[in-house]
C-alpha cells in the first residue's frame, strides 16, 4: 500500500509500545494483516512497512485503527490511533470502542448516526467481527459504574468586541439543540418513537424504516445528549437512547448490515451503562448473542448470554432470567450441544413459570412471553435435529403468537416447514415454506429472506419431487 511521505520524527510512542507488547517487527505486520481479513481487507504490510512507522511514516485510511486495535487486543486496555502517533483511526472502522466516559460515549455514537444517516453505504458493508464482542461486554461487567452524566447549562453567548450580541444560528420552531434542557416530555417522546419503529419493524421488516429512524437518533436525540439535565433525567434520557440505538442496530442486522450492527449494539451496551440500568444492557448482550447465532458463532453467542447473566445475578424479573436462558440455549443449539441446550431451555421454561401476572415486566421484555419460549424451543430443536419437538413447539408458537409480530411467524413457520421436511412430510413442509416466501415477498428483511433460502437449500435433496416443483412455480409467480 501507498505511504505518505516520511515524518522527520521517530515515532517513539509506537516503539514503546512495540517492546511492552513484545512485537517484532514482523509480528505486528502479521496481526494487522489478520485483523483487516476480519474486516475483509487484503493487506500485504511486513516488517519493513512497521520500520517505514517506526521511522514516522503514517499508514493510510484504516490502517491506524486496526494497528490500534491489535494493540488494545495485546495488552488488554483501549488504545487509539493517536495514543501510537498516528493519524486518528478511521470513522468507518470507529464503533467497536466501549467509551471510558459517558461525554465520549456520545461522541462516538453520535459520529455513528451522522455517517449511517447519510449515503455513506461502505458504512453498512463494514464485516461483523466475533473477537470484537470480548472487550466490550468484559468491560461492561467488570466496569465501574458512572459517577455522574448531569449535564450543567451551557456558558452564556459570547458577546462580541463592537458590543453587539451573537446572533444564534436560526432552528425551526420547537426544535432543540445542544445546551438546551431536556425535560420529563423529551424523553416521553423518545420512549414513544422507539414503540413505533418497533412496530414497524415487526410488521414489515427492519429495511422499512430503518434510515428514518437513525436520522431521528441524529437530529432529535443527539441534541437532547448534548443538552442539558440533571442526574436523574440524564439517567432516563441514557435509558432511552440506549434502546433506540438497540433498535437501530437490530434494524440494521435485519437487513444483513452486520458490522454496523454490531457497533450499533455496542454503543447501546455503553450508553446502557451510562443509564445504570444493568438489566437493560443484559438485554443488549442478548441481541448480540442473538446475531452471533444467526451468523453460526455459536461460542461467542454462550458467551455472551452468561456474561449477561452474570451481570444482572439471580435478583432479575423472572421473564428477564428466562429471556437469558433461552439465548444461551440457542448458542448451545447452534454447536450441538445438546445436553447444555436442553438445560439452559428447562431453565428458561421455569423461570417464566415464575413469573406472576403481577409482576413488573421491563417494557422492553413484554414480548418475551409463552409464544416466543415456543418459538426458542422450535429453533434449538431443529438446530439440534430433534424435528418432532421442533414442530410440536413451533406449532404452539404460531397458535399463540399475535398477528403484529409478523416477521416471526414467518421465521416460525419456516421452522416448521423444516421441522416437517425432517419428518419426512414434503406436502406439508412445501405448503407452509411457500407461506412463508410470500410473507417473505411483503418485508424489507434479508433475514427472511436468508429463511426461507435456507428451507429451499434443505429442499435440494427432493428437487424432482412434486410438491417441490409446484413450491417452486408458486415462489417464481410472486415476482
């Protein structure tokens, strides 16, 4: 790759560096490379490109951050492109970091919406990386909570020298900027906005909305971060971003933007912290043990969901024990492990039997109920090949689970459909899959897509049988 020119100055902070990491030359060149293959980049450094940096070369575009992050990864605290006398690291490669202050945490979420509200599409082709989930959810359950995230008003205008006041920059009318107080309402309203994406997202697939709502985090709750509060709205207002950038990320992972889902979920974990709502960042933890399962990184996705569960203790609701458990078993579920995935569901099973009608529920595990445990159930069972279970549990799902939800009925129909394919019922399995790709047909969602593809790849063996034939004709007549 293509240097820029030679700095006169050594870079010394790098050296240093170099020797408490106890890299070679060539040794720091191999790690970066592997790390860009995770990142999907064909980097071709040696040693001679690490004595070209030490000399006071700067690498080009990402190159600082990935060296940054071998570091952090080496010596197990978060270094910065500057912190080794480069350049700062790239904004498309930012995201991973779990800030050390709640001011930074915005910073970097906030530089996540901007770029993702914009047409910077190489943004939403960053690749998910399964090492970049250890150092996060380590520091969100050995980290120290925050002391303070009140915000103080802002100095008054600066009046300049002739005398005459500053003129502001001009706003729409109700519009809020940086400085300005948020109130009980701000954040009312940011509850609000997150139910409806929600529900969009449900019905009609995370690609729906997904942009509008990433310009809402940037225009109207950004301003709100950087405005001004005290400690506890400042806590609730935390609390509310943390769960529209959840939100954000799950859209995105819908839509098969899994790296920028995964930066998303991270900063959702931070901000989540910020909030002191240790049970709200379990469930983050979940969503992300829950991408690591769609992607087949079954260890990561156990680990995760213990990590979790390790951080809320036996002292959560219920439902929320039980929405742990059911992660971790399909983690289990995932790498055929068999006897771990039936106790962590016999552990999910009771915890919701547990649960009272009493009960508080957090809003965000309300959908946590009989039908999605059905539906866990279904999934780790046609994971583990166990077909008959898996369609006894889907069945009961689908009985159960209310028309909103209607991306998961898809998803457990395709479970089904498999689980019936399994059990030797091809009339049946090719009915209920060529349900499904016509719901598939009505979403924007890559996941129901990649569902119903997945059904067609199990179909290949019978390709020449009937009912697959006339699947087929009734998929193609969709359009």
């Amino acid at each position: 790759m293509t240097e820029r020119p030679a700095q006169r100055t050594p870079n010394r902070q790098l050296a240093a560096l170099i020797a408490e990491a106890g890299f070679s030359n060539a040794g720091l060149a191999r790690r970066v490379d592997q790390l860009g293959l995770e990142h999907g980049l064909d980097l071709r450094y040696d040693k001679t490109s690490v004595t070209r940096w030490l000399r006071g070369q700067q690498p080009r575009g990402t190159t600082p951050a990935l060296i940054a992050e071998v570091f952090t990864r080496r010596l197990g605290r978060r270094l910065t492109a500057q912190d080794l006398g480069l350049d700062a690291c790239a904004p498309v490669y930012a995201g991973l970091e779990f800030a050390a202050t709640p001011e930074e945490a915005v910073d970097i979420v906030g530089g996540l919406w901007r770029k993702d509200s914009g047409s910077h599409a190489e943004l939403r082709k960053i690749a998910f990386t399964p090492a970049g989930l250890v150092v996060p959810s380590r520091d969100w359950l050995i980290g120290r909570a925050d002391d303070k995230v009140a915000r103080g008003e802002q100095p008054a205008a600066r009046v300049p020298a002739q005398g005459r006041p500053a003129v502001p920059r001009q706003r729409g009318q109700g519009e809020r900027g940086p400085g300005q107080k948020v109130t009980g309402g701000d954040i009312a309203a940011l509850r609000s906005v997150g139910e409806l994406f929600r529900t969009l997202d449900n019905m009609y697939g995370g690609g729906h909305a997904r942009q509008a709502l990433v310009r809402y985090l940037e225009h109207e709750c950004e301003p709100m971060l950087r405005g001004t509060y005290g400690e506890q709205t400042g806590r609730k207002l935390f609390g509310a971003a943390a769960d529209l950038t959840r939100l954000a990320g799950w859209t995105s992972y819908d839509i098969a933007a899994h790296g920028l889902a995964q930066r998303y979920f991270v900063q959702a974990l931070r901000l989540a912290q910020a909030a002191g709502d240790r049970a709200y960042g379990s469930y983050v933890l979940v969503t992300m043990s829950r991408q690591a399962v769609y992607l087949g990184h079954g260890r990561e996705a156990v680990q995760l969901a213990r990590v979790a569960q390790q951080g809320v203790g036996t002292n959560a609701p219920p439902v929320l024990q039980a929405l742990l458990h059911a992660a971790e078993a399909r983690g289990h579920g995932v790498l055929g492990e068999v006897r771990s995935c039936t106790g962590s569901l016999v552990r999910a099973e009771r915890a919701l039997e547990a649960a009272r009608s009493g009960d508080e529920v957090p809003y965000w595990a309300r959908f946590f109920d009989e039908a999605q445990l059905a539906d866990e159930f279904g999934h780790a069972h046609r994971d583990l090949q166990q077909f008959r279970a898996a369609a006894q549990h889907a069945e009961r799902s689908l009985q159960l689970r209310a028309p909103a939800y209607a991306r998961s009925r898809l998803f457990c129909r395709v479970v089904l459909a498999s689980a019936r394919l399994g059990l030797g019922e091809l009339d049946q399995a090719c009915a209920l899959g060529a349900e499904a790709a016509g719901a598939a047909a009505e979403m924007r969602s890559v996941r129901a897509v990649e569902y119903v593809r997945d059904f067609e790849r199990r179909l290949e063996p019978y390709k020449d049988a009937a009912p697959v034939r006339s699947y087929r004709d009734k998929v193609a007549a969709l359009g």
